[in-house]
C-alpha cells in the first residue's frame, strides 16, 4: 500500500504546477516549459515511487501508451503497405544512391521524402527512419543529407521524410490542430515503406531526429514495437512537453487516468537501445544529471542499464550538429550491425565522401512528378480528412 503522505505529495505538487503553467484556452494539454526545471525533478521523483520494478514499471507504461493513442485519436496503428508508391530520379554517388519518394499514408495525404541505400549490399539491410526537426526546409540541408548518406554507406536503407508543411507536404499548414496526429500515422507508413522493401531485416530497425524530430522518435518508439533502436536528438525533458502543436497540441501527456511527460515517454522504449543527445544551451541541459539517471533506474528493472546512453554536448547548441551525429553513428553502428569499413577513419566516421545536393535534386514533386490528382489541399480539408481517422 502507498503511503497516503506520497500522494498528498503528489497532489500537491502536480496542482502547484498545473496552476503555475494552466493554459485557460486549452486545459486538456501540456505545453512549452510546463513544468519548472525544478517542478520537474520533485514531481518526477514522486511520480517514480508509483513503479519500483518491472512489473509496476509496466503497468505505469501501458497506461502512458495508451494514453498517447488515445490522445492523438488512434485506435490502432497500421502495418500494411502504403498504397501509391512512387520512386524516380535515382542519383548514384559514392557508396549510396538517393531517390525521390512519395507515397499515401491516408486517403489523398502523402508522405514524401527521400531514400538513401547503400551501391553495395552484404546481407540483409537495416532501416532508419530519419524525421527531421523545426527550421528552414530540413530535409535538404546538409546536416540531414550527411547523415542519411553516412548510414546508407554502412548498410542501412534511410528514409528522410518530410513534417507536415513542410518541403513537398505542403498541403497544408504545418501547425494544424490535429498535427501531431497525422506526423505519428505518417511516421508509421515510412516505417511501414522501409520494412516492405526487398532485404530489409525487420529485426535491426532504427529511428532518430532532432528537436520537432526527436519528439516524433520517442513517441513512434513508445507505441509501436518494430522500432528496435531510438535515437531522440536535444529533445528528451522533464519540464519541457514540445514548443509546437506537432508535439504537444494534442492531449497525449494529460489524461483522465494520469498526466506524464516525454521523459516517461522516452522511457517506455525499456530495455531496447536508446541514445539521449543533449546540450548545453537548450531543455535538456540536464540530461546527465536528471533525465539519463531517471531512464536509467528503469532499464535497470530489466537489468539493461548498458542499453541506454547519454551523449551530452554542454558546450553545443540545440542541433544535430557533426559531434552529435558522430556519436549517433557509433551507437547505430553498434546496435544495428553495420558495416564501418571504409567508413571509419582514424576513429572517426568519416563524412567527406558524401555529395550534398541540391533542392532541386532532392524535391519530389516537379513538372515530371507533379503532386497526385487526388492530393488534399488546404487546412480545412486536410482537418476534416482526420477526423474519424483512426489510424487503421
């Protein structure tokens, strides 16, 4: 039995905090720097007396599962195949190939992006999901094509996508009301594309991405099996539920039942392989302090503490900068199996043999390969689209 002084505890420090950040307009969410940074680590600290092994561990988690299907209006996530698929204007460069991708998630929603492989293929491939995070057009930048190019040369199939608004998915606005609903069905179609592809072991499954995309990491990751190894870029916080209604503008984190933050989130992924990126200047400036021991405790419950990690970078930014997608290849290497020959340099991944291309070259939608006939268009539409949509 727990003791009635813990949950008076509890009460009192969740009402403290709910009234500190109440958002009037929209009492059902958790949002921005919910907490204090201090808030976080008190209330985190009681809410941990509720689960001391595994199997109190695991009743927490399943309620924080379905929590986030609920919230997000999903009753259950697909497996099948997406329909419509489209490749074209396959690039050949050293040790990789790039193609231009689209394919339909839901009914005239389509999810586009672009898939990096490796020329020479040993066995079966691994696949990555790459989700890339808030900024100026992302999935063209370097940072992101680096990454994808360096993992395809090690054996993986990698797929860039883009957020919703956001490069050839401008079909509507990317801060729709039901945002988060419609990255986390997209989210699973790529992950559904990847594993329908000739040689990809279903087995050796990855996903990461920074900031906006790192939210879309842990949550995919939370709620869906098949992701075996997570890799959630300057995201993971205690006080801090997502800037953005793609993170947080659905009610995923407060429920009847319970409230819980992306630090349960992330930690639901126990005792899979998880790599925690921080920084210095950013919400999670206290990962090595407060969130990575707070995970670690749980993968304890499995005896899997190895399997979770912290890459910190105090002196960083909140990027996904070169340091940080150096130790991200390290971890992937390690837990999916791939082939560093030829990539490893004198004790580093060496990104020098990759080619940046340009926009043009990576757009998937052009005179050629113009947008489907049956495409959605404009906020309203692609709002009523959802509704009723249960991710089937």
């Amino acid at each position: 039995m727990r003791s009635p002084a813990l949950f008076a505890l509890l009460f009192t420090l969740l009402t403290s905090a709910l009234l500190a950040q109440f958002n009037p307009e929209k009492p059902e969410l958790c949002q921005r720097n919910f907490y204090t940074e201090a808030q976080a680590v008190e209330i985190h600290r009681a809410v941990a007396e509720k689960y001391k092994d595994q199997a109190s561990w695991e009743k927490r988690a399943q309620l924080i599962r379905q929590g986030i299907l609920d919230g997000a209006e999903i009753k259950s996530l697909s497996h099948k195949k997406p329909k419509n698929i489209t490749i074209h204007s396959r690039k050949t460069l050293n040790g990789y190939a790039v193609e231009n991708v689209s394919f339909q998630s839901l009914p005239g929603i389509y999810v586009t992006g672009n898939l990096y492989t490796p020329l020479e293929k040993k066995g079966k491939l691994a696949a990555i999901l790459a989700p890339h995070g808030h900024g100026a057009e992302p999935r063209y930048k370097e940072y992101v094509q680096q990454r994808c190019a360096t993992l395809a040369r090690m054996g993986a199939a990698v797929f860039a996508y883009d957020m919703v608004g956001y490069g050839d998915a401008k079909y509507c606005d990317h801060k729709i009301e039901k945002a988060f609903k419609l990255q986390l069905i997209n989210s699973t179609y790529v992950l559904n594309f990847l594993l329908s592809l000739p040689g990809v072991d279903k087995n050796r499954v990855a996903m990461s991405g920074e900031s906006g995309g790192g939210t879309q990491t842990f949550m995919l990751a939370a709620v869906d099996e098949r992701i075996k190894v997570a890799v959630p870029v300057v995201m993971v916080s205690g006080h801090f539920f997502g800037g953005c209604t793609c993170e947080s503008g659905m009610p995923v984190h407060k429920r009847p039942t319970h409230i819980t933050s992306n630090l349960e989130i992330a930690a639901l992924f126990a005792p899979k392989p998880l790599l925690l990126i921080s920084d210095g200047d950013d919400w999670t400036k206290n990962t090595p302090t407060f969130e990575y021991p707070f995970v670690q405790r749980i993968y304890g419950f499995y005896n899997s503490a190895a399997n979770v990690e912290n890459a910190h970078f105090s002196q960083e930014k909140h990027d996904y900068n070169a340091s940080k997608r150096q130790a991200a290849y390290a971890f992937l290497a390690k837990h999916l199996r791939l082939n560093t020959a030829g990539v490893l340099k004198e004790g580093k991944f060496d990104e020098s043999p990759n080619t940046v291309l340009t926009e043009a070259d990576l757009k998937v939608f052009n005179e050629k390969y113009p947008m489907p006939a049956d495409a959605l268009k404009g906020d309203e539409v692609v709002g009523k689209a959802l509704v009723g949509q249960v991710g089937k």
